[in-house]
C-alpha cells in the first residue's frame, strides 16, 4: 500500500515537473510589422537562464561576432531587463516586448523551444539553432512517422544551425529538404589554458550533473582496486567559467560524462586547460576526441572505462614528462582548432550578404 502511495506521488512530481518544463519551453510573443527601411537584424531568442549552460553562452558569442563583422545583432530574451550574468558580458541585448521584427530579420530559434515552435510568428526568416541533435525528439509534440517533425508547421525556415560535424551529418539525415549548416563552438583560450608551467596536480575532475549513477559505479570500481589512492576527486558544479578553468589547469585527468551531445564542451575545455581526458565522447566529442592525446571510451562501457583511468594513473606516475606533453598537445589541438577567428568566418557564412540565409530560397 505505502509503495503503492510512493509511486503515485513521484509518477504526479514527475508529471508537474514535465508540465513546467513544458511552459518553460514556450516562446515568448514577438511582434512583427511591415518593413521599416532599417537593415536586417539577426535575433537570437535565447532562454532567461540564470546558471551556466553553454549553449546560451554560445548565443551571446555568436551575437558578439557578428556584430564585430559588422552584422546587426542581438540576443533576445523573454524577460524584461534579463541579461545572463554568470560570465562577463557587454553583449547587446532585448526583450521580446520591446522589439518589433521585420521580414527581412532573421530570428535564430533554438532546440529549446521545440514544444512551443507552432507559436513562432510569421514573417521574418526563421534559423533553427540546434546545439542538442540527439535530443531533436525529446519536446516534440507529434508522434512518429510525421515527415518533418518538429519543424513541420515552422514557417519561412530557411536553414539549421549546428556545432559539430558529427550533429551535422545527423541533421541532414533526418531532414535532408533543410539546409544545414555549422557554426564551430569555441574555446576561450583567454580563459581556457594550461598552467604556464604545464604542470598538474593529483586531481581528478569530473561534472557531476553527467550520469550520475554510472559515475557512482566508476568511482565504486576504482575505490576498490585502490586505484584513487592518493589522488583528490574534484566535482565542478556551480563554478563560475574561471573558477572552472582553474580547477581543470590543476587537474591532471577528467573523467568525461558527455551523453547525447551536440558537441560536449568540457571535455574539450579541459582538454584546452590541459587535462588529460578519459571517457564518454557524447557522440557529438567524435569530432575532437582523438586517442592520439585522449582515451574515448565506448559509451556505457564501464569496464573500459575503469580500464583507462587506470593507465592514465598509471602513466602520471611512471612517464610523467610523457604524460604532460600529450596533455598539451590536446591544448594545442583543441585551441588551435575551435576559436574565434574560425567562427567569424563560419557565421558571416552564414549571415553575411552572400552568405546562405539571404540566398535562401
């Protein structure tokens, strides 16, 4: 009876939790009006978050650049006066209230709003910015065997937006009559870098909010052969982006959690700060995770897993010069690859006079 009265209460929590996940997910209203004679601005519609999360900081970076270019830009939130405040930012910014758009603007929709894409308005060109293609199905309302799903009843859509060749090729899978394009993530290298000594200590960092019960069992397994022995376990939650940086350039090894990824920035940041990176690729990391200066492990193979931390301890103790030097030569690949200059050049692509959303048909 009591198990009976448990389980009806968390299928309701879950129900509720759901509902407002739902309602969250949901557009704000944009207005639209007749042309006005001002030129063309993207508008990337990004969620009022108030904790980390890479994809809006990856929206404020886009805003930043193509303004740079000299490309009208801004971020658009929901809220009135809500700007993300947990990175540095002068990043221009508007509420959904207080703009008007045109048909010649482009509004830049991400994966986010899925649940709500049926009240996007009508008029300016539409970019789905999908940073999470392997979570493409997980808000859509329709059931399957509907073509298209979900951006079926999104008019005017012009194009998608990705980060990573790996969610590329999986997008123009799924919808090959949508032009899909890539925008690459960057690392900051002004933030994200190696010690100036290249030194690390016996820490290993991790996310803890990635798989948790499968990062329980790997600890539990390498607690028991005594393989942590000596060495420091950090979890990074609720770290500002320097506080993070900080403790992957101490860190000597992190353990990577990446599921469903669209790219799956951490481990490539810690890669950057040089870490040497263990685990999960998250699929989208297929485009970075290189056993040349990594050790990717098949997903949910736990036993592999363990396997590589083990020789990564191993290896600290017994080549540590050989050790740090394939550590940096992850930096090196990681910062000499996503930065940037490359994607300036990726985004006028795209939204620049003769880029492909005004050669759009």
């Amino acid at each position: 009876m009591v198990g009976t009265v448990l389980g009806g209460a968390r299928r309701l929590a879950g129900a509720v939790s759901r509902a407002r996940d739902r309602r969250a997910r949901r557009p704000p209203r944009i207005t639209v009006g007749a042309p006005d004679g001002r030129p063309p601005t993207v508008y990337y519609l990004t969620p009022d978050q108030t904790s980390p999360r890479g994809g809006v900081r990856m929206m404020y970076r886009h805003v930043d650049l193509l303004n740079a270019a000299g490309i009208d830009a801004t971020v658009l939130h929901g809220r009135a006066g809500f700007r993300c405040t947990w990175f540095t930012n002068s990043t221009r910014v508007s509420s959904a209230g207080s703009v008007t758009l045109t048909p010649g603007d482009v509004l830049v929709v991400p994966e986010y709003y899925a649940p709500g894409y049926a009240v996007l308005p009508v008029g300016p060109r539409i970019v789905i910015f999908n940073q999470g293609a392997y979570h493409t199905f997980d808000y859509s309302p329709y059931g399957v065997g509907r073509p298209g799903a979900p951006y079926t009843d999104v008019r005017n859509v012009v194009a998608m937006l990705t980060v990573s060749e790996d969610a590329a090729a999986l997008l123009r899978y799924t919808f090959p009559r949508i032009p899909v394009h890539q925008a690459r993530a960057v690392v900051d290298r002004e933030v994200f870098h190696p010690a100036p000594d290249g030194r690390t200590g016996r820490r290993i960092a991790y996310i803890p909010r990635r798989r948790p019960q499968e990062r329980q069992q790997l600890l539990q397994m390498l607690a028991s052969r005594g393989v942590l022995d000596g060495w420091e376990l950090v979890p990074i939650e609720g770290r500002t982006e320097h506080e993070t940086a900080d403790i992957m350039r101490s860190s000597a090894i992190f353990l990577s959690f990446s599921e469903r990824e669209g790219f799956g920035m951490p481990p490539a940041e810690a890669m950057a700060c040089g870490c040497y990176v263990v685990g999960f690729t998250g699929m989208g990391g297929r485009d970075y995770f290189d056993p040349a200066y990594c050790a990717p492990v098949p997903d949910a193979d736990l036993l592999a897993f363990a396997r590589a931390v083990e020789s990564a301890v191993q290896r600290y103790d017994t080549d540590p010069d050989g050790f740090a030097k394939t550590a940096l030569l992850a930096s090196d690949q990681i910062l000499g690859r996503y930065h940037e200059d490359g994607l300036r050049a990726d985004l006028v692509a795209m939204y620049g006079p003769d880029g492909h959303v005004n050669n759009a048909h």
